[in-house]
C-alpha cells in the first residue's frame, strides 16, 4: 500500500496537475510512482537505529504523506520537473536522512515492535 493515494495528490497540487500528468505520460503512472516513493521511504526508516515500528507504516504520519507526496510528484514529472519540484524532493530526502540520522524523531501512532 502507498502512503500517498491520488486523491491525496489531488489536495495538495490539484485535480488539474493530476489530470495533465497522466495526459502526458511523461513520466511513470500514479500507482508505479506512488509504489516507488513508498519503497524509497520504507528503505530509510528501516535504517532508523531502535526503530520500534513495522514497515509499511500502517497509519503513516502527515509528515511521512508528505514526503511520499513530493516523491511521487517528483517521479511523475520525470525529466521535465521544474526546480520547485526538484527542490520539495530535495527537502523529503533530506527528511529521510535526518530520520536516519537523529536529527528528526519520527512520531508514529501505534508503535509495535520492529519486523526481524
């Protein structure tokens, strides 16, 4: 399951920049690109030292929706991304890194113990 569907896309860049991206086909579809910006994030938070939560995030929080939006937006864009794009998915991936690092304390819901 993605943490970002395209309803959620919708509300935070709009019905209209959706529809135009699936119009072009620049870039990958919504379902391939939501999956890979899922992937990507999982990948850093199972590199959280002492997580005490299992992947996929069952209820991910704002903050993870978020990053996966700006992901999935950046990989639809694919090689025509403008740099406002190119810099939210900058800013996600630096997110990511402060996770991993401690600078950045991911709050989940229901914490349940790691996955082996």
């Amino acid at each position: 399951m993605a943490y970002i569907d395209e309803s959620g896309y919708a509300k935070r860049f709009t019905q209209r920049e959706l529809d135009q991206l699936g119009a072009t086909g620049g870039g990958l579809d919504f379902a391939q690109a939501a999956s890979d910006a899922t992937e990507t994030i999982d990948s850093y938070l199972a590199a959280i030292p002492g997580r005490t939560f299992t992947l996929p995030l069952a209820v991910p929080p704002a903050r993870i929706v978020g990053v996966a939006a700006d992901l999935t937006r950046y990989e639809l864009w694919a090689q025509r991304a403008s740099e406002e794009v190119k810099t939210r998915r900058e800013q996600a991936m630096e997110y990511l890194h402060d996770l991993v690092s401690g600078k950045a304390v991911l709050s989940v819901e229901a914490e349940t113990p790691a996955d082996p």
